[in-house]
C-alpha cells in the first residue's frame, strides 16, 4: 500500500535557486563541462530507478529477510534483491562519482549523494548493499597502494564486487582500541588474520560475485590501544594477479543478526581463520584510513533517515487526506462527508509538518555539505580546500545524528497519524519506524557524533570550524538585515548565533574544569547546533520562496508556510536544549552508582 514519488522539483529547487550547484561546481577543474541538464537527466532516471526498481521490494524483503546456508555459509538476499542490484550494475550507477581512472564517471558527490536519498527512500536495506562499497571505494582510493588499486577499485567502481568495514567484535564496540583480531606477516608480503568480527552490514550476500572486506587488526608488535589497529584489505574470494577470481578465502559468515528492522539486509557475524589481506596504509595507522569509510559512513547514515523521513512524510499525507474521522473543531470541512479528513485537525498538520520541516531542512543541509565536499577534493585553491574541509568535519557528526534524531521523530510521527492502521505491517509505515531507529546507533551512537561535535571538532580548535559556519550565518543576517520581509527569519537566526558562541564558551570554560562537563552536555548542545544550522538553511530557502510568490507556483507558498512552521514551532526546542546543557555534570553524577 505504501508509495513514493522522487522529490526531484525540491531538489532541483535546491540546486538551482538555493545553492547555486552548477555555477559553483564549474568552478571546480573536475566538473568545469557540468550542466544543469545533465544533472537533472541523471536525478530523473535515477528517481525511476528507485521508485520502480527498488522500492517494489521494500515491504517483502522486510518480511523475508536474509537466509544463511550454515553449511556453506552463503547468505541468500530477499527475492528480487540480486536482480535488482544487477540492474543497478547494468545502469552504471555504482561508477556515478567515481574516478574516471578507475572506470568512474566522475560526476559530483553531490548528485550522487540526491541519487542515494531515494534509494534509501525506496529501500534503505537494499541500499545499504551498494553504500557500503563506496566507503571501501573511498578508503583504498585514499590510502591504498597501486596495486591495491589497480586490482580492487575498478572492479569496486564497477559494482561487480561490493565492500564492506568489519570494526566491531563482540566485546567492544566504538572503543576500537580493545579490538583483539590478529594479523600475521607472511613471507610473500601478505598477512594472514584471525578474530571475530559483529554487525557487520552486508558482510555476506549473493548480490555480487566477490566482497572486498577492510577489517581492522592487530600486528604482533602492535602497541596497545587505538594506537596500534591496523587496516587490511581482505576478499571473500582471493584474487589472482590477472584481476580473476581465485580460491576462497578464510574469512565467512558464521551468523545473522535477528533485528528490530533492515531486516532485507544482512548484518553479519564474520569468522577471520587465517583470512589472507594485504595491509592498507600504514602499519598501526589503520584508524586514519579507516576514518575515510567511516566518515563517509556517517553522512551515509545520515541521508538514510533523510531517506526514510521524507517516503514517511509522503504516505503519512496521503493517508491523510483520504483518510475521514470526526469533524473540525470549528465545524464540519468536508460537510458532504460523514466526517472530515484528518488534515483538517491542527494535531495532525503539526506531525505532517514536522517531517515535511526536517526532511525539507536536511535535504538542504546535505546537498550543500556535499557541494563542500566536491570543492574539497576537487578545488585549485589550497585555502577553499581547506576552508571546505573544515566545514564538512563539522557538520558531519550534525548531519549524522541531528537528521537520524529527526528520522525517528518524523517516522513515528507519520505512523501516528495512521492511528490503529500504522500499527499494522501491510501499511508500511512501522517498518520506516523500525529502520529509522537502527540510524541513530551504528556508525558510531549519535551521543558518540555529539561528543566528536563538541569535544573534537569545536573545543578542541577553539571553536575555529564554528567560526567559519558562523561566518556564513552572520553574513546572511547582514544581508537580510533591512529587509523587512525577511525579518521572522533573520532575527531568531541572529539570536540563536549569538546564543551558540555564548554557550560554547561557557562550556568550553567548564571543560577546562572537568571535561566529563562536555560529556554532560554534548547531546544537548548537538541538537542546538543542528537547529542553527537549519535555521540557517530554512532562512535560505525562504528568501527564495518570498520572492517567487508573487508569480503564483504554489511550490513557493508551501516553502514558505514550511519556513514559518519550523520557525514557529520546532526551533523553540532550543530554549530547553540550551538550559540543559548549562544545567552541567552534578544532576548527572550526584547519585551513587549503587543506587541505581
């Protein structure tokens, strides 16, 4: 019963009269021939590709799930789940923005990152078969050596062969410093590893014909602690000089995990017994490589809830509007009805516009996060280079957790408004509840993102990245500062700003006293943080769609009211999220833990 349709209109409304995308990636050597044709030609059959491809098979993977041959260790994907990848493949859709050294077509990130939030809409466990492999992709690109290179990334770019990150074992988790898998040097250059790895998504599946697996491991001298992991690159299958595919490697799936939701996926216990890898990097300098995955991870993750809240949204005002039950407060709306439609009743318009407010928002924030990312990697200019990088640091740990927080309340919010109904599986709208809660957990809990935000990437510079962000705001408060139209925006905005700089001094001040102070108030301060830079963005958006209105597309009206609702009724969280976070570490920590 459930439907999507591509928000390809808010996306090229971002693309064109927001951020300005072409002009600013030709500027760029990479994407000098770019055009707006191009992009919205790809994003077209891109949006047919999720919508009719994917998405068909979103509800019966949920219900199927994965199946493992404990024999073989094979792991059998949902029906329909192979054949869809093998379009994928055929499309050429996994070489989208990469290199054209490797086979890549070089488009930019930021229309590849469009391309992923609908398929994550369409079906985030099918999805996150091939978003793994750009994470691998990336890592060996960055870091590996040529022949590395040369025998995985064309293949990888190609999507013949996924990847995978295998980190986590059973007895840690973030704190990958007591990671025990061991990685023994072999006479001809290669290692030969050992361990035990957990939730490993997409570790093993029968979409594609071989999976290169980028596991972390310990060499025998390794120092202890985080200090001494390094990375390796290690095929389900090895691979012979020539590029074939040889012998089986000893590294499989010795179970499923039994979750709450991305059920069509396979998240996977893997068994490393003498697994042959080839070191990538440098020794015990594998969490640097490493942090290339998982950083693309996390923006990953991010465009996953992005994903889930905008085909929530979707289906949650559809029902809406067909949906009857009772009458308006102030009168009957539909009066040649029984009752009204739900729309009608302020409540429901509230959570309809909360996820139309967050997904609406963060499509902003991540389409311009990634327009950085490609003047990072791609500018001649050493200090946009770096102003850029700076800023995608910064806002990563933001998009990852302050959209995955959003994702949870905006899909819960849509099944609510499906009452008795969402409750129930054949409406789909649990299942987007049930995916959306893993977002908030893997790559890294969104308390560990508030604690990178507040901790690394802000006090641990003096708050220089925030400077170059506030700098945009002040900026555009400075522009629209006489413009009275613009006023409800610009001041609240303005407000926040300055509110921000004075709680991350204060906290900063406190941390100098007893840095468990940041501990206690990174989560709150992230969502702060998050809300201005929305703000910031909705501010945007609304500046263009005030002057359009007068032209009569109602796109432009329903931009605005958006605008105004977020202003009006979610921002104001920060007031609470700001008290307490300055309420600090003695509520906290006053009750002896015996207590508990």
């Amino acid at each position: 019963m459930a439907q999507y349709t591509p928000p390809l209109r808010d996306m090229q409304f971002l693309m064109s009269e927001v951020l300005n995308v072409v002009d600013e990636l030709k500027a760029l050597p990479a994407h000098a021939d770019i055009d707006l044709d191009t992009i919205n030609a790809v994003l077209e059959e891109g949006g047919k590709f999720a919508s009719q491809v994917v998405f068909p098979l979103n509800q019966s993977g949920d219900e199927e799930g994965c199946t493992l041959d404990k024999a073989t260790h094979e792991v059998t994907a949902p029906k329909g789940f192979k054949q869809a990848y093998a379009q994928y493949v055929e499309g050429g859709w996994p070489a989208l923005s990469c290199d054209p050294a490797f086979g890549g077509q070089g488009l930019p990130h930021v229309v590849n990152q469009c391309f992923y939030e609908m398929l994550n809409s369409a079906n985030q466990a099918w999805t996150m078969y091939p978003g793994l492999s750009h994470g691998a992709y990336e890592a060996l690109h960055a870091h590996g050596t040529d022949a590395q290179k040369a025998l995985y990334l064309p293949k990888l770019t190609s999507g013949v062969w996924t990847g995978t990150m295998c980190l986590t074992e059973p007895h840690c988790g973030t704190d990958l410093g007591l990671l025990r898998t061991k990685a023994e040097p072999q006479a001809d250059g290669s290692y030969k590893l050992t361990g035990n790895k957990i939730f490993i998504s997409a570790g093993e599946h029968d979409l594609a014909e071989n999976i290169i697996h980028l596991v972390l491991a310990r060499l025998p001298d390794a120092p202890a602690g985080s200090k001494g992991i390094s990375l390796f690159a290690v095929p389900k299958f090895n691979v012979n000089a020539d590029g074939s595919i040889g012998s089986r490697n000893g590294i499989w799936c010795g179970g499923l995990e039994h979750k709450m939701g991305i059920h069509g996926n396979a998240t996977a216990q893997m068994v490393l017994e003498g697994a042959v890898g080839t070191l990538v990097g440098q020794p015990n300098k594998g969490l640097a490589a490493m942090f290339v995955m998982m950083n693309a991870a996390r923006l990953g993750v991010g465009m996953q809830s992005l994903g889930l809240t905008e085909v929530a949204y979707q289906n949650a005002v559809a029902y809406a509007k067909e949906r009857i039950q009772m009458r308006a407060l102030s009168g009957p709306k539909n009066p040649d009805k029984p009752a009204d439609t739900i729309i009608v009743h302020p409540d429901v318009r509230k959570m309809l516009l909360t996820a139309r407010a967050y997904a609406e928002g963060g499509r902003a924030l991540a389409m311009w996060t990634t327009l950085q990312l490609d003047k990072e990697l791609s500018s001649d200019d050493e200090d946009v280079r770096k102003d850029c990088g700076d800023l995608v640091a910064l806002i990563t740990p933001i998009i990852k957790a302050f959209i995955t927080d959003n994702g949870w309340i905006a899909t819960s919010h849509c099944m609510q408004v499906f009452g008795g109904h969402g409750y129930i599986k054949e409406w789909g709208m649990e299942q987007y509840v049930r995916d959306a809660r893993i977002n908030m957990i893997y790559e890294g809990t969104n308390t560990i993102q508030s604690l990178d935000l507040l901790g690394r990437k802000i006090l641990s510079d003096n708050g220089a990245k925030l400077k170059k962000f506030g700098k945009l705001v002040q900026e555009f408060v400075e522009e629209e500062g006489t413009n009275e139209a613009m006023q409800e925006f610009v001041n609240p905005l303005a407000e926040l700003g300055d509110k921000v700089t004075k709680l991350t001094t204060e906290l900063g001040m406190k941390a100098f006293g007893n840095a468990d102070e940041v501990g206690a108030a990174a989560v709150d301060y992230l969502r702060v943080a998050g809300h201005l830079v929305f703000a910031y963005f909705w501010a945007r958006m609304a500046k263009v769609a005030l002057a359009k209105l007068d032209g009569g597309d109602p796109f432009y009206k329903a931009k605005l009211a958006t605008a105004r609702f977020y202003y009006a009724k979610l921002l104001p969280e920060t007031a609470s999220l700001i008290r307490t976070a300055r309420s600090g570490l003695k509520p906290l920590m006053e009750m002896d833990e015996a207590l508990f």
